[in-house]
C-alpha cells in the first residue's frame, strides 16, 4: 500500500507541476460553467487538458444544486449522443464492415460527457472528486429522471478506475491512524459504533479483525471494510458477539470466522460492487493466517422481512409491532414457528419478476455463492432490528472449496442453496 501511494503521491505532484507550469499559459479560465465545460473538451494540449479540467471541477465543487443541475442539463443538450450520425455510422458498417468504420460507431455511440469525465479524473485528486461529484448527482437525479443517462456513463468510467485489481487489502487495528478510524466509525452502516470504547471492542481483542479496500487514489478513504469475530462455533445472537467486557478468546484457538458487519463507504461508488471480492479476499487471507479456520459465516441481517411479512402475514407482523424487551421471555417461543416457516417463504421463494431472493442481503450473499446456513430467531433484539426483520439474523456459510461452483449454479437456477439444517428445518415446520 504505502509503494502504491508513493507511486501515486509523485504522479500527482508531476500532474500539479504540470498544472502550474500552464497557468502560466492559460489566460482564459472561466468561470461560467457551460464556457468552462466547453474549454475542457476543446482542450488539445495535454497540460492545457488539465488546466482547464481542474478550473471546471473548481467551478462545479462551487454551485448549488439548482446550478449544478443548469450545468447537467446543458450536458445533456450540447453533449450527448448525436443519433443522426450513429445511425448513418451503423448503416454504413452494416453495408461495409472496416475497421474504420467500427471506429466510427464506437465514437459516435460514445457522448461528449464521457471525455469530459475521463479528463475531470486526470486531475491531481480528480477521481474522488468525481465520487464526490456523483454522490450529488445522485441526490438531483430524484427530481431529474432524464440524468440518469448521465449517472449511467460514470458509472462505465468508475467500474474501470475501481477495477478489484486496483484495490488494496488493508488491516484495520486499533493502532490504524485516528483520521482511518473517525471513518470506520461514520460509516459503519449495520451494527452501530456508539463510542471509542465501542470501536476498541470491535478491533483490539486478539479475536477480533477488520478489513477495509483501499484505492491508490484515495488513500485516505475506505471504499468498503468488513468486521470479523474469530470463534468456535456459528453464532446466534449478535449480542454475543458485540459485548464490550467479554473475555477474549486465542485467535489460534478460532475455528470459525464471523463476518458480522461489512458496510460500504462511499455513496458516490454505489452500484459498484466490492463486498463478494472484499469477502473472499478476507477469507483467503484469514486462511493463511490461522488454518485451524475450517468454516467461514456471516450473521447477517434481513433488512426487507417485515415490509414483506406486513403484506403476506398482516396477523403474524402484529404480533411483532412495538414489542420490547418482555416480549422475548413471554410471547416469542408461541410465535416461533409461526415466524420461521414466514421467513424460510420470504428467503427462498421469490417474489422478484427476475426470480432473485427477496432479501437484499440473500440476494448479495447468495449471488457471491454462498448457502443458506441457519436461522436465528431473536439473534438480533434491538428496536431497528425487530422492525426491520422481527429480530432475526441468518447465517450463510461459505465454504471456499465450492463457492464459485455454487455462484455459477446460482446465478443460472436462482436456486436458494440450502444447508442440510435448513432443509431439516423445512420439513420439520
């Protein structure tokens, strides 16, 4: 990692050198968005480019929305795809296939935009502002449908720039510099870090791990991180798991490795997807590391249960309304079966017009090629977690040996794969 930075700490001095050089030179930097869109496409010289590309990113980083959203509609007038001459360039190849003339389609089929971006991100620290960029093009796009087609193209760009081949394993301990840590705190979206001593549970205990994806570009900024409890068995409570004065246990002494919280971190990369390789990567690593580790699982949230219960089992969704804590020690084990046999429905048929889980975490999980391993009822007591799922958390195994057989299988069948305890489970409701 710290190669990587340097390597890219020296580019981006010589792109800054570069920059400063020009200036010198550029006397026309404006301060109007359409003029400054229109000098970074017309731009021939490579330092000129980059002048007048970090002008414009200055300029945009300064609108309100309101503005912003002058400047992408003016994107889309001036800049997209001409339809005329794709067509006539499409026509022409159909009639007489060259290499030429492929050249032609391609940069026809292609809007202005696309360079635009391509040139906003040769900027010193233009790819995160770009994710920056479009984590407010993403907020406009509520009340502005038609950018989508803009959204659509930087996605292309940044599923290139954040290829997994570019991404960096990094460890996350309790001795990671505080600015890392202020981070891993903000963005922890599943199970909440309320405090320093919160974090320190999570990360200091020799069986506790945390691993995040880091980009050369964006050295300081997690893309996504995921946290591990190392233990000797599956667990079912996730209170179990997050308690602050638990005993520690040898991390050598670790059979099974709990993914129990991955959360991405930068909404200007949603759409992109990370986790199925953060996991293996994580898997593979812990494997080398301790390989007393034969079983890897998460305890996993089921965010959509409820909404989907509400309308399939209105009865059975009551029961679980405004419930606290009393109502573990008198009415859940009535409910139980009630409930399991619901949530085994909602997790293995699908109610989807593409025949995928119901659940966006199954859906995740599962299309990475893992099995539906178990389920926790009450595993998760807290008020967001009864109203989201009634309390439940599920485990899904991945076994390493079979998990790309079984992500091929998935992704054909939609197939749930099922545990031999889950489908005893089946039969025995």
């Amino acid at each position: 990692m710290r190669l990587l930075q340097d390597m890219l700490s020296n580019l981006m001095r010589g792109t800054m050198g570069l920059s400063a050089f020009g200036r010198k030179h550029v006397s026309d930097l404006s301060s109007e968005p359409q003029q400054a869109v229109k000098a970074v496409l017309s731009a021939t010289g490579e330092v000129s480019s980059l002048v007048y590309a970090e002008n414009l990113l200055n300029v945009i980083e300064a609108l309100d929305d309101e503005e912003l959203a002058a400047v992408l509609a003016h994107l889309l007038d001036t800049h997209d795809i001409n339809a005329q001459a794709l067509a006539k360039a499409a026509t022409t190849y159909a009639t007489a296939p060259t290499h030429g003339g492929l050249e032609i389609i391609a940069n026809a089929a292609e809007p202005g935009w696309m360079e635009l971006f391509r040139r906003l991100n040769a900027t010193t620290n233009g790819t995160v502002r770009l994710v920056h960029f479009r984590e407010r093009l993403r907020d406009l796009m509520r009340n502005h449908p038609d950018f989508q087609r803009i959204d659509s193209g930087l996605v292309r760009l940044l599923r290139n720039w954040f290829n997994p081949g570019f991404l960096v394993l990094e460890p996350i301990d309790w001795s990671t510099s505080a600015n890392i840590l202020e981070k891993i705190i903000a963005y922890e979206a599943v199970h909440e870090i309320t405090s320093w001593e919160n974090l320190r549970a999570r990360l200091a205990p020799e069986d506790r791990r945390c691993f995040a994806f880091f980009h050369p570009a964006m050295p300081n900024e997690p893309l996504i991180f995921v946290e591990v409890a190392l233990t000797t068995e599956i667990p079912q409570r996730i209170d179990n798991v997050l308690a602050l004065n638990r005993d520690a246990d040898a991390a050598s002494a670790a059979t099974t490795a709990v993914f129990y919280s991955i959360s991405n971190c930068q909404s200007g990369l949603a759409g992109i997807s990370f986790g199925n390789f953060l996991i293996k990567r994580v898997a593979g690593h812990l494997r080398k590391e301790l390989p007393n580790l034969s079983r890897f699982v998460t305890l996993s949230p089921v965010p959509g249960l409820m909404k989907w219960m509400s309308a399939a089992h209105p009865d059975l969704a009551t029961e679980f309304s405004g419930v606290d804590d009393s109502f573990w020690s008198e009415n859940a084990e009535r409910l139980q079966a009630d409930f399991t046999r619901a949530a085994l429905e909602y997790l293995t048929v699908s109610g989807r017009p593409d025949g995928l889980p119901n659940d966006p975490v199954a859906r995740f999980h599962l299309g990475n090629g893992a099995f539906l391993e178990q389920l926790n009822y009450g595993g998760d007591r807290s008020p967001k977690a009864v109203a989201q799922a009634g309390g439940l958390m599920v485990n899904y195994l991945y076994d390493l040996d079979v998990v790309e057989k079984n992500h091929e299988e998935f992704n054909k069948t939609k197939a749930v794969p099922l545990s031999s305890g889950v489908k005893a489970l089946m039969k025995s409701l």
